[in-house]
C-alpha cells in the first residue's frame, strides 16, 4: 500500500480488484477543508479513462510488475508475436494490450513489456524510433518561408507530419509519446 501523495505519471495502482495506470495526477490543497489528490486514471482492461479523487491520507494498492525485454516477431491476424530476449519464449498479444504502439513497430525492434500475474498488460516503446519513409509528396521549391510541413507515410503504415524538405527514402526519429516528427537520423 501507498499514499495517495505518493502517486505519480506512470504508477500502476488496483482499485477494485482492476489495474489502473496514473495518466495525469495533481495535488490540491484548497483553502477550506483537506487536502487531495486528483488523478486521471487508465483502465488497462477496458481501456478508459477516469477520474479519481484521493484524499491525502488514503491508501492505494501498489502493483508489483515483471518487466521484460522483448522483440517484436510478426503479426498473426490481429495478434502480434514477441519474443523473450533471455528465455527466447514466444507470446502473442492482442490489439488491445498494445494500443497504438504497434504505429511505431517494426520487425526486431525491441520493447519493455509488463506483466501482472504472468499476464501481459502493458508494452513500453523507447521515447524515439528510427523509422522508414516510405512515401511522400515532394517539396516544391520556394514553400519554405515559414514552417510548412507534409504528409509523410512510415514503412509501419503511421503518416506523420514532416517538413518539406524531407523526401521518400529518408530514415527520421520520432517521438513515441507525442507521434511527432524530431528529426533526421
């Protein structure tokens, strides 16, 4: 068990016999009464958000997760195959335990996945990837006076917006969190 004052960005928390990740917390100590703790909380089962509120000397069950290297193999219909780095075992996940993630993934690229109870439940990419353009309007000559940018489709299948002077063929880094583009690779 923890306090309520100890919750940060990325705690996982079960409330209810459900898991719970800390989206977004903040502390609130208003001029009357006690103070609190508001977190925007994510159900790792179904998916939605919620939010709670806490008061400060509440507890809250911490979850103890597993966290394992993994590469990503193939997808299988609408599972996708990883592998243990060290047991070489394999596993499959679903669409669901994965989220958008997969937008950033390709064959051989390697993520932290968490288990609880030997079940996976959650999949944590590197903050940027190198990945692929593989196709691209190219830029026009004389659009670069202020910052314009472009539709750009990755060899995942994500399209992300990119500056003009950024052609098919080129390799660039993008953030993980944001979707945004950072830069050549």
């Amino acid at each position: 068990m923890i306090n309520a004052t100890d919750i940060r960005k990325g705690t996982i928390i079960n409330i209810d016999g459900d898991l719970f990740s800390v989206t977004d917390f903040q502390h609130v100590m208003p001029g009357k009464g006690g103070a609190f703790v508001q977190v925007s909380i994510k159900n790792l089962k179904h998916g939605n958000v919620v939010q709670k509120r806490f008061r400060s000397t509440d507890k809250v069950k911490d979850v103890f997760l597993e966290h394992r290297d993994m590469e990503y193999l193939y997808q299988d219909g609408d599972n996708f195959c990883f592998m243990d780095t060290e047991t070489y075992d394999q596993i499959l996940l679903s669409k669901e335990v994965l989220g958008d993630t997969m937008s950033y993934m390709t064959p051989n690229s390697r993520a932290d996945v968490s288990f609880y109870e030997e079940n996976p439940i959650w999949v944590e990419l590197p903050s940027s990837v190198t990945l692929k353009i593989v196709e691209t309007d190219p830029g026009v000559k004389g659009d670069t006076v202020t910052n314009v940018f472009k539709p750009a489709k990755l060899e995942t299948g994500y399209i992300v917006k990119v500056p003009l002077f950024i052609n098919s063929g080129e390799t660039i880094k993008v953030d993980t969190r944001t979707g945004l583009f950072l830069g050549r690779a």
